[in-house]
C-alpha cells in the first residue's frame, strides 16, 4: 500500500480560541447557577404537587369508602324506624299474657333491631340522642311545640324519628318535638 498523506492543515496560530470569542468563564458560572436555581425551584413545586394531589386523592378516597354507604344507609333507616314501630306498638298487656312463641318473636324483633342499628354503625352510620338538649335547626327538624316552663326554650323533649350521621356529615335529621314558655337558653 502506498503511503497515504494526510492533507496539510491550513489551521494556523490564529484560528484558535480568541479572546474575542472566548466566553467569561464568570458569566457562564452565573448562567449555570440561575439555571440551576430555576430547575431546583421547579423540582420542589413539582415535589410538592404531587403531595398535594397524593393527599387529595387519599382523602378523596377515604370520603368515597365513609359516604359511598350513605345513600343506601339512608334507604336502610326506614326499615329500623319500622322495626322500632313494631317493638313499641305491642301492648304490655300482650307481652306479660303472651304464649311463648310470641314472646319469643318480639324478642327476635328487638334483637334484629339492635344487630341492624349496630351494623349501620359499623359502617359509620350513628344514631343522634338529642332529648334533653338544645334545638340546632342543623341536626334537628322541629315538628311541634311544647308548652313546659320548667325547661329552657328550645329544649328537644320528644323524639318522634331519629337522627343519624355519618362520619361528620348529616344522615337524617331527628324530628323532635321542643320546649316553648320557659327561661331562654345560653348561647
């Protein structure tokens, strides 16, 4: 094989760097270090969207499995409200001369009740207990009025149907009867 030569270059001393064209090694520091500065910035707003959104979405998810009942809970209150019916609208004069299978299917009727108020709630379906204390027209619809001047105004002193939540949210209103004609109360 013959000798290949290479080419002569026609670079000279010249055609290096410049200072002309040589960039001041300071600015290029100061450009990398805002450069960097941005990225950081938008790394740590990105980090905390998406904890953010990881929070949202686990609360989101945590309402969907405490409410996602609600409606059907809701569906499920009349058939306690009927059971209790039931149970109160026996005479105690049945009860006491019943035979034994009756006392025994009344018996099963308030256990029923019982095994059902407590699965709603272990669901998160909870049963209010307002007699006794101050009206709030956010838990309580008030059906009627009582005279009693032993009691403050406002007072729940009967419960017709009852009132349930879930979680912090209302359920049902109790229906309630109040008290009218006593001392006003505080607050």
């Amino acid at each position: 094989m013959p000798d290949e030569t290479l080419p002569e270059s026609n670079t000279t001393a010249t055609d290096g760097p410049t200072a002309e064209n040589t960039p001041d090694p300071f600015a290029v520091l100061q450009t990398l270090q805002r450069e960097n500065g941005e990225l950081k910035d938008r790394l740590l707003r990105t980090l905390a969207e998406s904890e953010n959104l990881r929070r949202r979405t686990d609360k989101e998810v945590a309402d969907a499995k405490l409410y996602g009942v609600s409606s059907f809970a809701r569906d499920m209150l009349s058939f306690a409200d009927n059971l209790r019916r039931t149970v109160e609208n026996i005479p105690d004069e049945l009860r006491k001369s019943a035979d034994p299978a009756v006392k025994t299917l009344i018996s099963g009727i308030e256990v029923t009740e019982r095994d059902f108020i407590s699965r709603l709630a272990r669901h998160g379906a909870k049963k209010m207990e307002p007699l006794g204390s101050k009206f709030d027209p956010n838990l309580h619809e008030a059906l009627y009025e009582v005279p009693d001047e032993s009691l403050p105004n406002g007072t729940v002193v009967k419960v017709v149907e009852d009132g349930y939540t879930i979680g912090e949210r209302m359920l049902r209103p109790a229906k309630v009867g109040i008290s009218r004609g006593g001392a006003k109360t505080a607050g």
